[in-house]
C-alpha cells in the first residue's frame, strides 16, 4: 500500500473513531448533560466521555512507558477537543430547542466541519503512536478502530 492510499485509509479511520466518541452526541446533550431529564440516561459532557475513553483505551492498548510522551500528545489533543466541542454545543444547547430545518441543517455543517478540524489535529500525534506501537498493540488498535467495539465490550 503506498502512502497516499495508507493516509487515506488512516484518515478513514481516524474519521470513523472520533465519530463513535463525538458525532453521536451532537445533538446537544452534552451541553444538557447538566440539566435534570425525564430520561433514567444521562449523556456526559464530551470532556467527561474523552476522559472515560482516554482512560479505557490506555488500559486495552498497553501503553508502556517508553509511549508516554507521545500518549500523552494524543491525549491532550483529545482533550482540548473534547472542550471545543463542549463549548460549541453549550452555545447553542437553548436556541437549538426554537431552531428551524435550515437552521438546524446550518448547525449540525457546524458541528460536523469542527469534527473534521479536530481529526486533522488528532492524526498526527495518532500516526506518531501508531507507529511506535508493537504489533500486538496496533492489532488491539486497528480492531477497536475498525469495530468500535473495547476489550472490554467483547464476549468471551
């Protein structure tokens, strides 16, 4: 596989990983999280749910000391979008409830063109990792990135 087509692969990825973490909350319910709902689920706020992740996948990928720097890179990246969004969608949690169809289109190109700025920062600490990675770890990462699914969640 040549390097465009690997980047490419890659961004696809890195794409469909932070969408299971973000793009599936962004209907606002991070910015709601704080407010009582009839619901007995309440959605975390996207630093909690970063926080929660970052902390399960150091965990399942094994990161060895040797790894903590560039860990820790990532981790930051993924923190500081994790607020990015939390600001985004805190701003517009109380107009979205009065939005129109064209208005609520015009939010959700927002939500999802700050998705895209965030993947073009978290690739290139991702791709410093990856590749120091061992084979067994970057197994553990191509499976929770092309399934979505933690050791955690697997049967056994």
């Amino acid at each position: 596989m040549n390097q465009k087509a690997f980047q490419a692969a890659l961004a696809v990825v890195v794409v469909t990983f932070l969408s299971i973490f973000f793009f599936a909350n962004a209907d606002n319910s991070f910015a709601d999280s704080g407010k009582k709902k009839s619901s007995a689920v309440t959605r975390a706020t996207a630093v909690e749910h970063a926080e929660a992740q970052i902390k399960q996948l150091q965990g399942e990928l094994k990161i060895t000391e040797a790894q903590k720097v560039l860990w820790n890179n990532l981790t930051q990246v993924m923190r500081e979008n994790a607020k990015e969004m939390d600001a985004l969608t805190k701003d517009t949690a109380e107009s979205i409830k009065t939005m129109n169809a064209v208005e609520h289109m015009k939010f959700h190109i927002q939500i999802t063109e700050a998705h895209l700025n965030q993947m073009k920062k978290f690739l290139p600490p991702f791709e410093a990792l990856y590749a120091s990675m061992s084979d067994e770890q970057k197994k553990t990462t191509d499976t929770i990135f092309r399934t979505g699914k933690h050791e955690k969640h697997k049967k056994k």
